[in-house]
C-alpha cells in the first residue's frame, strides 16, 4: 500500500492538474495538448470521485476535506471535465478560423489546468491565507485566458476585469488579515490563527467588532468575485470577449468558488452570536443583484452577455438563499448552485457552437436555429427553458424551494425575488423566441460540435428536476446543517 | 512597550499616509511615479522597523522586496512605458484636487474612527498600523477611482497594496506575509507587463481608460 501512498486522492487532485499543466507547457501540437487536456480532467474527476469512498485525512495547517468542501470539488471536477471534452472541438474550430495559433493554444492549454489546480486549491483550502493566495492564482489566470484572442473588446474586458478583480482580492486580504489579527490573542501567534479549522473552534472567544469590519471586507471582496451587484462590472464583458470554454468554467465554476469562500467566513461568524449577523448583508446583496441583472436582461444585444447576466441574476439567488440560512434555504442554495452550475455551462456549450456557425454573438444576427441545427436549437431551448426556471427541469425545483422557504419567514423578501425571477423568465424567453424559432438567419453551415458534454449537463439537470436520488438529499441537507 | 520603538513606528505608517495624500494630487505621471518610488520607500523603512522590534527576521524579506521591486524596479519601468507611450504631458483627474483632498481626508478620518473603535483589545502598535493601514487603502481606491489613466490606476492600485503590506507586517506573528507580498509582486508585475506587452498604447492609442468604452460590445 506504501506505494500509493503519495496518490492519495488529495493530492492527486492538486498533482494531477499540476504535472498536466507543466507537460501541456512543454509540449508542441494542439490536438495532443486538446486530448491530454482532457485525460488530465478526467483523472481530477476520479480523482475528486475517490474523496467520496477513500478515508479523509485529518485537517492540516494547509489543507481541509469536509462534507462541505466534497459538494464544491466534485462540482468543480465534473464540470471542469465536460468543459475540456467541450474545449477540444472549441478550439478546433478557433484554429481552423485563424483566430488562434497554435502557440496560443499551447499557452491555452496550460493555464486551463492551472486554474482548475487554482480552484481545487482555493476549495482544500484550510488555511484562509492559502485560499486567499489561490483564488489570486486563480483570477489571473482567468484574466489571461480572457484577453486571449487581443481584440480591443477582449483586452478591454481582460483589463476591467484585471482592475476589479484586483481590487476584490485586495479587500479579501484586508478581511484576512482582519481576522488574524482577531485570532492572534486568543489563539496565540502563527500559522494556528489562520486555520479555519482552529478559527471555528475558537470563534466565540474573538473579539466581534472585529470580526464585523472583518466580515464586510471579505464579503466586498470576495463577493467581487462571485459578480455581486455593485461590483459585477467585469462580469459580462470578461464572459462575452474570452473563449467560450472560458465563459462556462467563469460561470460554472470560478464564481462558486468565490461564494466559497464567503460561505466559509460566513459560518465563521454565525458561530460567533456577539457578531452581527452575516445573513442579512449577503440577503441585501443576493436579492439587489438579482433585481438588477433581471432588468438589465432586456437590453442585451449579444447572446453571451445576456447570460453573463443571467449568471449575475442566479448568483444573487444563490448568494440570497444562503444569506436567509436555516436548513430550508440552505439546501435550496446548495441545489440552486448546482443547478445553475450544471445549466449555464451546459447553455455556454451551445452558445460557443452556435457562435462559431454563425461567425456573431450578436442576438439579431442569429434566428431560427431550431431548423437550421436542430440540436444545437433545442438543446439551446432546453438551456433556456431551464434556466429560466420552468417546470420539470431542476431550477424550477431549487428557485420554488428558494422562494417557498422566505416566503414563510420575510413574504416582502419574497415577493422582490420572484419578481426578480419572474422578469428575468420573460427576457429570456423573450430572447429565445427570436434565436430559435421564427426566419433563419446567419449562416447555415453544418455544426461540427460535440453534444455529448451539453447534453449530458442539460440531461442531469432534467433528471435532477424529476426525481432527486435520496442518498444526495440526504448529502446536501447533512451540508445545509452545517452552513448554519 | 519602548517608547521610542512605538514613536518610530507610528511615525513611519504615518508617512505612508501623508505620501499617499501626496499621491493624490499629482497631475503629472513623471511625478506621481516619483511619489510611488517615495511611498514604496516609506513602506520599506516602516517593514524594516517592525521587522526588528518584533524580532521577525523573515519581514526583512519583505521589506527588501518593497525596496527594490517597488521603490525602484517598477518606477523606472513605468517611466519607460510612459516615455514610450508619450503620454508624459499630464495626467487628467476626473474631480477636481479640491474635493479629492476633502474626500481622502473624510476617508482617513473613517478608517480612524473604524479601526481604533474595533481593537480596544490589541497593543497600541497592531492598533495605529491598522488604522494607517486602513486609510492608505482607502486613499488608494480613492487615487485609483479619480483618475482615467491606466498607468495612475495602477500606481493607485499599488499604493493600496503597500497599504495592506503594511496592516500584515503589524499584525503580530502573522504568516505567510512574505509568500502575500511575493504574491502581490508578481501581480504587479503581470499589470506592468500587461500594459507594456497588450500595449493598450497602441491598441487603443491612448492609455486613458475613458476611451476604451468605445470598445465595449454593446455600444451602437
């Protein structure tokens, strides 16, 4: 057994994506870096999958695995993975188009499994100082991707996003270190008081007005990143101008780990009583930014920023359910996050396809693609139809639980939200109308896309809307016990 | 606690403040890069202060990376960017120096009554940095939101920087501040070298942030 010792799934999936990154650097031909892209995600995810059968080492100074963190990491694997498979006929195309080189796509290739690395890193994390320095690996490497092509839209975006997301990470290190200063007395100096594991068994002792300021500045900062309202300015244009496989990992995957993080202090200081309850902030800021981005659906002209949006709108959902805490909310944030994470990445494969047949984003350049594609048609309006939340798909379930579970405590609350969520289904549907039915327009080259990783998204989130297997229930209302 | 190691200290994250609010009213690139060079200076000094009373030999790292990446590395690659971009004239402020003042001395005063308010418990030292560490963020926003140019929001978002250097150099003990500062450099370093090689000069031909909204996808 000493030999797999060292292949433990923890770090095999920090190792795996590490050694991928490192050999898709060095190594010349797109389609080799494409398929070995995808064999390294694929490990991650057996990788991640293992965590759930393989005993879970005890907590270190650096790194956690709990029932928390399990939901995030294997979320994060699995999508990482179909975005790779995804990616391989993405890019493909790009190449064929002239509109990336070879050269890029090495780089590409890299820095893909250096995020996914970052992420896993920044969800292990035990450590607040370590996932801070990891959701910094992660938004630069984000950055980059985003400004690959180095149109001015994409440099623009690139440059936005770099600013904002600087300035987040910026206010996330003052929260940090905030809350060290806080824990130093009581937990002594040292890499202990940066231990969240040490920090949550300590936390009633630390001083609460601390805490407080603390608390303001890791939400501000961190909630930059999850694209909350006042700060998502770099949200939908670093979603409209990187490569599409980027927008759905952005959408999918790197905004829920930043609510991470938010979640993580969040228990913190619920398990202080002398703090001022985190809830009601995250509540105010869930719900302005679904209001906000329902509105500023209507006015969108080109398809990926109308869903950068949408991902604005659902964070603040998400951000908002766990805002109102209690076992309830909590489990209908979880399966809202995982819904959406599923759904919108699902929507950006079909986008990115739909994009590169037709040569535009722009909305009124695109029409009837039900006849033209039928599969990319559809399986657009099933991304739509479940995204905005109808019935049988699994949104509908987590958004009716959402608004069912306030409705019982804060009716007023409730009503903003599903007038949040009703607005938002008519822009979208709005919208779908005029890509999927009516007049073809664009052109009407054949798809060389792969259906297989929208498909079986969109399939999990139908299947998940119909009938939800007990024993994840039972999971995810075990972790909503645990957000408090 | 050695009063004159208290004064000393309290002096240096003072005068990090003060050049912050020197930062501020800089209409020219040349001079405001030289002010940075100053402030990276001033932080340099204040971590090599702390290093010594809090016996921490290891924050001398940090304070040598704060002299010679920030005070004089990236200054001189500016200044090189700025003389090639020739964009050297002058740099506009969106409001006036007046009420920029105003608003970063209401900051500074905010950080103040926040900061000393909260940490009646720590020693007078953790106390005053978090304090002065609090308003050179601020007053780094504040540089940062006031002006259009890309080199002076990033000479913004550097000062703010220096200010959380700071507020992790007071915290007693903690760690990882040299592996946060070797982070935040190499940050930088990605924003410098991102001006200089996407060359926003010559993709836009101008650096002024204003005028890359015509960029934006959805204008008509």
């Amino acid at each position: 057994m000493s030999f797999f010792a060292p292949l433990d799934p923890v770090s095999a999936l920090l190792i795996i994506p590490l050694a991928a990154a490192a050999l898709l650097a060095v190594l010349p031909g797109y389609r080799l870096g494409a398929v070995i892209n995808v064999i390294a995600a694929f490990l991650t995810l057996c990788a991640a999958a293992l965590l759930f059968v393989a005993g879970r080492p005890a907590p270190g100074p650096y790194l956690l695995i709990d029932d928390l963190n399990v939901v995030f990491i294997a979320l994060n694997s699995f999508v990482g993975f179909t975005t790779s498979v995804f990616s391989a006929t993405y890019i493909a195309h790009e190449l064929e188009i002239g509109r990336l080189t070879p050269r890029y796509l090495r780089f590409y290739h890299a820095m893909y499994q250096v995020l996914m690395f970052a992420m896993t890193l920044a969800l292990m994390a035990n450590n607040i100082g370590l996932m801070w320095v990891a959701i910094e690996i992660a938004t630069l490497t984000t950055v980059i991707m985003v400004g690959l092509y180095r149109t001015h839209e994409a440099l623009e975006a690139a440059w936005k996003y770099f600013i904002l997301g600087s300035v987040g990470i910026a206010l996330a290190l003052f929260g940090t270190i905030l809350v060290y200063v806080a824990a130093e007395p009581v937990i002594g100096e040292g890499i202990e008081s940066m231990v969240w594991t040490s920090l949550i068994a300590q936390v009633a002792k630390l001083d609460p007005a601390l805490l407080n300021v603390a608390f303001v500045f890791l939400l501000l900062g961190y909630g930059t990143k999850v694209g909350l309202a006042p700060l998502h300015a770099w949200l939908p244009d670093a979603h409209a101008e990187g490569p599409t496989p980027i927008s759905a990992v952005l959408s999918g995957l790197l905004l829920n780990v930043a609510l991470y993080a938010v979640l993580r202090f969040k228990i913190l200081m619920a398990a202080n009583t002398a703090v001022v309850a985190p809830g009601p902030l995250m509540v105010s800021m869930g719900l302005t930014s679904a209001v906000f981005a329902a509105f500023m659906l209507y006015r969108r002209r080109d398809i990926k920023r109308m869903f950068a949006y949408s991902s604005i709108e659902h964070m603040g959902i998400i951000t908002f359910a766990f805002g109102m805490g209690g076992p309830l909310a909590n489990f209908a944030g979880l399966l809202h996050m995982t819904m959406h994470s599923l759904t919108k990445s699902g929507i950006f494969f079909t986008v990115g396809h739909i994009a590169q047949i037709k040569g535009t984003q722009r909305i009124a350049d695109i029409g009837g693609l039900t006849e033209t594609h039928p599969w990319l048609g559809w399986g657009l309006v099933l991304g739509v139809v479940a995204i905005a939340g109808l019935p049988p798909l699994g949104i509908f379930t987590s958004e009716f639980l959402v608004v069912t579970s306030t409705f019982a405590r804060a009716p007023l609350l409730a009503v903003i939200l599903a007038f949040a969520i009703l607005v938002a289904f008519a822009a979208l549907l709005l919208r779908l109308n005029g890509l999927a039915f009516g007049e073809a327009r664009g052109s009407t080259a054949p798809a060389e896309a792969s259906y297989l990783p929208m498909f079986a998204h969109l399939g999990l989130v139908l299947a998940a809307g119909i009938y939800l297997p007990g024993p994840l229930v039972a999971w995810f209302q075990h972790v909503s016990s645990l957000l408090g | 606690m050695d009063h004159l190691a208290f004064d000393i200290a309290h002096l240096l994250a003072g005068g990090l403040v003060l050049v912050s609010f020197i930062l501020l009213y800089q209409d020219r690139l040349y001079s405001l890069l030289n002010i940075y060079a100053i402030h990276a200076m001033v932080l340099a000094a204040s971590v090599a202060w702390q290093a010594r009373i809090q016996n921490a030999p290891h924050l001398y790292i940090t304070a040598l990376i704060a002299l010679g990446f920030k005070a004089f590395i990236i200054p001189l690659a500016l200044r090189r960017i700025v003389a090639r971009l020739g964009i050297h004239r002058e740099i506009e402020t969106v409001v006036g120096i007046g009420p920029t003042m105003l608003a970063g001395m209401a900051l500074v005063a905010l950080s103040m009554v926040v900061m000393l308010k909260v940490t009646p418990g720590e020693t007078p030292l953790a106390r005053e940095d978090l304090a002065f560490a609090l308003g050179v963020v601020l007053l780094g926003l504040l540089i940062m939101v006031t002006r259009r140019n890309a080199v002076s929001q990033v000479v913004g978002f550097m000062s703010l920087e220096n200010g959380l250097v700071l507020a992790a150099t007071g915290a007693k003990g903690m760690p990882l501040v040299v592996e946060i500062s070797f982070a935040f450099s190499i940050l930088i370093a990605f924003i410098v070298i991102g001006i200089f090689l996407f060359r926003i000069r010559e993709r836009f031909d101008t650096v002024d942030i204003g005028a890359l909204d015509r960029f934006r996808g959805e204008e008509r």
